[in-house]
C-alpha cells in the first residue's frame, strides 16, 4: 500500500498541525525506529507461522489502520497525544510490509543469481517509494490531508482486495501439484 507515502508526510502534517520540532524529532526519531523494529520481527514471526499468503492478507489488514486512524484524528477533535497511536500504527504497518516484501523478493532469485536479483528488486522497490512519496505530496496539496488520508485508504483496500488474488504462496501447492507428486 502506500504507507511509504504516508511516511513522507508525517513530518510535514505534524508541522501543519502545530507540533514542536522537539516532538517531531523525538516521535519521528527513536519512538518511531523502535516501533517498525519490533512489527518487523513480529511479521517474521508471522510468515513463519502463518506462511506468506495469509501473513499478506494479516499485514493488508493492519495497514488499513493507519490512514483511517489519520483520516479520523484529522477530521476529529482528538487529544494531541493520541498521534502516538497512529505513528505506532504507520510505521508498525511499514515494517511488517517491509519484512513482507524482502522475504518475498528472497523467494524470487534464480540459482546463481541471488544477490543481483535481491538487489535489483530492492532497487525497484524504493524507486517506487520514491514515486510514491513524490505522488503522496502532489496528493496532499491538491486534497489535503484529509484527501491524501483518504485516498491512502482506499488504496490499502485495494492492496487488500488485490494482492492475496494475484499472489502465488510458492510454499504451498496446488491441488494438481499433489496430485502430480503422488502419481
């Protein structure tokens, strides 16, 4: 989804919304590395558990927690404190994706190949993060917060709805797999 999106504009809503440089650094610093550490190691944990599909399908769902909960501390009258709730939710929903995305790309090199095809996906990945930040900014300016916040969303829904149909589990089998290997 487009949480690295979100990403970007964490600093400049937070400006926009009156907080401190002090607060900015402190919660974009330290509370928020802390935050996409330990998510990371949770979604290890949960690809080994659940395998890569359903821990898609899991991490899709939280990253949709994220823009509403901006959509709805933009729009509401909610204490200023409470950003902590949703910088623990971006950047918690960023690391699993992360260690989502990185395992996949693992799973997708050719013998011999590895580390060039590791890298090169990696490459594309945060050009696309790149593009992503560049079009979350266009998109705040033109709609604003809340349209950005919206529009995120809608795009994590998207991801959700999309990804576990065009997603193939290569650790798991389809029924005619089986059946071959039993033949």
């Amino acid at each position: 989804s487009g949480l690295l999106g979100m990403l970007s504009m964490l600093k400049p809503y937070m400006v926009d919304i009156g907080f401190s440089i002090k607060k900015i650094a402190f919660i974009s610093g330290i509370f928020v590395t802390g935050m996409g550490v330990c998510c990371a190691l949770l979604a290890g944990l949960a690809l080994k558990k659940w395998g890569q599909k359903k821990s898609l399908i899991r991490i899709a769902i939280f990253n949709l927690l994220a823009p509403a909960f901006f959509y709805i501390f933009h729009t509401q009258s909610l204490p200023e404190n409470w950003i902590y709730l949703g910088v623990i939710l971006l950047w918690g929903g960023y690391g699993m994706a992360s260690t989502f995305i990185f395992t996949v790309c693992m799973n997708a090199v050719r013998k011999g190949r590895e580390g060039t095809d590791y890298s090169i996906q990696i490459v594309i990945t945060h050009i696309s993060g790149i593009f992503l930040a560049i079009m979350s900014g266009k998109i705040g300016d033109a709609f604003g917060f809340e349209g950005l916040f919206g529009i995120e969303f809608i795009v994590g829904l998207l991801v959700l709805f999309l990804a576990p149909r065009l997603f193939h589990d290569p650790n798991i089998e389809t029924e005619d797999e089986r059946d071959t290997a039993k033949i």
